[in-house]
C-alpha cells in the first residue's frame, strides 16, 4: 500500500489532537477514528463536570463528527471500544451509547476499565467505519 491510498480526516467539530496523530485515518473505504474524549472542540475545555452521562454525549458527538467529516454516518460504523474508569457507569453509556447506534444494526463493541484517561476523563471512545463505495 502506498501512503496516496492513507487520507488523515480532520474536522474542527471535534477535538485537534494533541500529539502526534490524527483524528482518523481513511484507508480505501475503512475509516480508523482515533479516541476522544469529553472535550469541547470549541473551548478545548472538558465538558460533564465529571457527570458520565454529559461526558458520554460529548464522546459520541466529537467521534460522529469524525465520522461525518469522512462522508459517513453511524450506521457506518461497524466496531467501537468503549474505555471506562468505572465499570459502574456502564448501564449509563449503554443507555446514551444506544441513542446513537439505534436506527441500524448496532456495531461490534467491546468496553473495558481503564486506570486512568487524559485530561481526567471517564470515558474514551474509538470506532472503525466501512464508508463503502464513497472512494
């Protein structure tokens, strides 16, 4: 594979990276959306005061912009990770997780508790994307 086949996505609806990698990475028709977190693309400040449920909104709008911003939408979306500080808040993200991925047939998923997240977060989000025929 060359790298003219490796397109990086870039939107200013969800949060500039803060290293060095891109928000995702469009390969052919697969799209691979790095993690985000909680943070407000606009301000760069985390959103949710430590509220889960705030925190999870942000997630998955920052990861649908991505998303978006490749020609998708989420029922293009075929596998997410899920990383937690808390296990307990799992009933909660499931809830708001499912407001997202409803319409269509949900995506693999896998979730998993963390130690720790940047900027002190609850939760991160990434997901793979099968855009189809849109290259």
């Amino acid at each position: 594979m060359n790298s003219s086949a490796i397109e990086p996505i870039e939107t200013k609806f969800a949060p500039k990276p803060v290293g060095p990698y891109n928000q995702a990475i469009l390969v052919e028709n697969w799209l691979y959306c790095s993690g985000q977190i909680a943070l407000n693309p606009s301000t760069g400040f985390m959103v949710g005061d430590g509220k889960i449920e705030e925190e999870t909104r942000q997630v998955l709008e920052n990861l649908m912009a991505v998303v978006e911003a490749a020609g998708g939408k989420s029922s293009n979306v075929i596998k997410t990770t899920i990383y937690l500080t808390d296990l307990n808040d799992f009933a909660k993200v499931n809830e708001i997780y499912a407001e997202t991925f409803s319409e269509t047939i949900s995506p693999a998923r896998a979730c998993v508790e963390v130690s720790n997240l940047p900027k002190g977060g609850k939760i991160e989000m990434d997901c793979i994307a099968w855009l189809g025929n849109k290259k």
